[in-house]
C-alpha cells in the first residue's frame, strides 16, 4: 500500500467518501445517545405514578427529577476529562455500565432521596456516555458531514424520549413503575459489548497521545492508502505548539456565550420534557394523551436537530441562533396560553393545538442545543475536546436542574396556573442569543467557509 503525503487525518478522511466503519461509529454513537435519552426521560414519563407511590409533593419530587441531572452534569465534565485521557472508547463502556445498574438500582427506592441518590449516580453515566459519543463521532467524519452529523446524534435523547413515551406508560401498567426501570435498565447492558466490539478511538485523538503505529493501524479502516499522520493544530492552540485546556484564558469568550445558551435551551427542553406530563394531566389530560404529546415533541425533535445541522452550516451559526432564539420565545408565550386557557374536559380541537404548540417547541428547542453541539465540535481544539462538549453540557445542566427541581414548584406557585411557569421558559428562551452575540467561534456559512478552503489551497 502507497504512502500518501504526511497530513492530519482531518485532512485525509475529508478527502474520502465515507466508508462503512464511520457509519457504523455514528450509528452506535446515536444508539448510545438514544439508551441515554430513555433511562434519562423515564422517569418523567412515569413521575405520576411515583409522586402517588411516594405520596409526596410536586415540590418534593423535583429532587429526585433534578438528581440526574446534577450528576449528567458532573459525569459530562468528569468524563469528558477521563475521556481526554484514556480515550472515548473505554469511556463510553463505563459510562453505559454506570447508568444501566443505577438505573436497576433506582427500582427499588423506597422514597424520594434514595431515588435521588441512585438517579444522580445514573446520571454521572448519562452525561459521560454524551459527551464522549459527540467527541468520537465528530472526529471520525470529514468537515463537510460533520455539522449534520453531530446535530443528528443530538436527537439521540429525543428518540429516547419519544421511545419511553410511547412503551413507559404500557410498561408502567404492567408491571408498575419499579418493574419498568428495570426492563430498561437491563437493556442498556447491551450497550457495552456493542462499545468494545465496534467502536476506536481515533486517528486523531492517538496521534495527540503518541500513539503513532495503533493511529496508522486504524487509519487503514477508512483510508486508501498509508498516511504519515500529523497532530491536528486548532486556532486556539498557543503559539509554541502546545495544546490547551478547557479554561484556558483564550476559551473565556468562548465558554461564556456556550454556558449561557446551553443553560437557556436546556432549561426549556426539560421544562417541557419533564413536566408535560404533570402539568397537562392536571389540565385534563390522561396520562397516555400526555406521554404522547411529549413523543410528538420527541418526533419534530428529530427534524429540528437534523435541519439544525443544515441550516447551521448554510447561514452560519450566528444567524441561526438569533432566529432560534426569537422563534421560541414566541412558542413558549403562545403554549402557556393555550395550556391556560384548557377546559375541564379539553376536546380534540383542544388537544390537537396544545400538542401542535409542543410538537413545535420541540423542534426548536432540539434545533437550539444541536446547534450549540455543532458549534462545541467546531470551537473547541482536539485535545480538549470531550472536555469541551463536557463543560457545556455541564453548564446546560444549570437550566435542566432548575427546570427539573423548580418546574414544579412554579406550577404549585401558579395555583393552577401555569402563567409563571412558562414566563419562565419564555425569558430563558430569550437569553439563547447568547450564542449569537458572545460566541466568538461561529460555524461560518458554507460559502464564506468553501471560499476560505479554496483560498487556502491557493
């Protein structure tokens, strides 16, 4: 086999169609991501029937709904630092046998902290598993590919979501809610043989280490030819060739903008997420109606999060975010008016408009956090990359616990109103244009982007 020119494999694989070992990385990469989104959105879908099991207070029950994701928060930055270090593969292993005993653990609560305990060691695994699957699957495909590819795998948690949705509630009902954690729970074991058999780390990520002749190895699953492999340079890099890390002072810009926009759409997905159920059973909904309305949010979440990818990449990150932020305000004002003003007994035409607001503010608000994925996979230089992605989906988790722990303390507030809940969502939503004006690493529009390429090879 020839000996190509040395280059870096971003290089090399950008100048190649995609073989069969990428997609079959992105594909379990997605799988990860959709095992995530069901052990993470369980147990909203069943949060009824553990509040009368418990016999405790919406209130009450936001620990054990913000519990996980006090440890996706800590396990997305811990892992993505352990990932950095030995690699995403291995990570992603642990990371899928930690959530899937915790989540078999979880079924046998006796009350809201020990069900909290178990959901924030679960969640330690949840947010180790994203953060290392983003980082991989990013690096395994050339650039052209990589915006859609990425804001594809962050619907892995709405398919997830929409998954448990539709087989929680009947799962629920045959064998109680205790019964479907564990059915779950022990599906997702699968996960870690699947990891091991198919997955490697990159060219990339073990070059950066020294590993020279196991990068040359896997290179040669998707490159015609041998290839003197050199490390990936960024722009942030420091200018004696040495690699930073996530809060080196050249990043501060950087984080702030993805911290704050990633806090705000994380705070209206799980708002919705999380709470949908509750607050529209107590609007006359049942809870299948309900669980359904949260999988159609799960179905045009898919669609937002692919066209974000898309869209992202045409027009350019910055241009994007301002409109996302906009639109969803607009949602999340028109939703909690529609949600208000329910009958007792709400009738088709009434169901139809609240779960078509949901539908929409789920494709927005998916199209948002797939974006800033998009933008993270582009900011942040290889060497700190998983622990990149880690400390955004870190900060995001800031909006995802307030709205898991006070969602239902401002649906108390409201007194049967939800005015005061979703005015809340509707000024988080607003503050997504963070990432418009703060972030000073935008995903440039495709033509600016082909015409700097083209520059550059002249």
């Amino acid at each position: 086999m020839a000996t190509s020119a040395a280059t870096t494999f971003g290089e090399a694989v950008s100048r190649t169609p995609m073989r069969a070992f990428q997609w079959a990385t992105v594909a379990v990469c997605m799988l990860v991501l959709v095992s995530d989104g069901i052990d993470m959105q369980l147990l909203g879908i069943v949060a009824p029937l553990v509040i009368a099991d418990f016999g405790v207070e919406r209130g009450t029950f936001g620990i054990a709904m913000s519990a996980a994701l006090v440890g996706f928060g800590l396990g997305a930055w811990g892992g993505g630092w352990l990932g950095d270090a030995i690699g995403r593969r291995y990570t992603l292993a642990i990371a899928a046998l930690l959530f899937a005993l915790a989540t078999v653990a979880a079924s046998t609560s006796g009350g809201v902290w020990s069900l909290a305990l178990w959901r924030v060691i679960g969640g330690i695994g949840f947010g180790a598993a994203y953060s290392n699957a983003m980082a991989m699957a990013g690096e395994w495909v050339p650039d052209r590919l990589r915006p859609v590819t990425v804001a594809t795998l962050s619907v892995g948690t709405p398919i997830g979501g929409t998954i448990v949705g539709w087989l929680g509630p009947d799962l629920a009902e045959i064998y109680d809610w205790r019964g479907t954690f564990v059915v779950f729970g022990l599906a997702s074991l699968l996960l870690i043989v699947i990891v091991l058999a198919i997955l490697r780390d990159s060219p990339s990520f073990l070059i950066a280490r020294g590993r020279n002749e196991e990068a040359a190895r896997t290179a040669r699953l998707v490159l015609d030819s041998d290839v003197e492999l050199l490390p990936e340079r960024h722009e942030s890099d420091g200018a004696d060739g040495r690699s930073i890390g996530v809060l080196h002072r050249s990043n501060l810009r950087f984080n702030l903008g993805v911290g704050i926009a990633f806090t705000a759409s994380a705070l209206c997905a799980y708002g919705i997420l999380n709470w949908a159920t509750t607050f529209l059973t107590a609007s006359g909904f049942t809870l299948e109606q309900a669980g359904n309305a949260v999988s159609v949010a799960g179905i045009t979440s898919i669609a937002g999060s692919v066209g974000a990818g898309i869209l992202a990449r045409q027009f350019g990150s910055k241009r994007f975010m301002a409109s996302i932020s906009g639109t969803l305000v607009v949602l999340m004002v028109a939703l909690g008016f529609a949600v208000q003003a329910l009958p007792a007994a709400p009738g088709l035409s009434d169901r139809v408009l609240v779960v078509t607001l949901v539908g929409a503010a789920g494709a927005v608000f998916s199209a948002a956090m797939a974006s800033m994925y998009v933008i993270m996979i582009a900011g942040y230089p290889q060497s700190c990359r998983s622990a990149g992605i880690g400390f955004g989906i870190f900060m995001s988790r800031v909006g995802a616990i307030s709205a898991s722990g006070f969602g239902g303390a401002l649906l108390d507030f409201g007194q049967g109103s939800v005015v005061p809940f979703f005015g809340v969502l509707a000024v988080s939503a607003a503050m997504i244009s963070a990432a418009a004006f703060i972030v000073d690493r935008h995903v440039p529009p495709a033509r600016q982007a082909e015409r700097a390429r083209a520059s550059a090879l002249s």
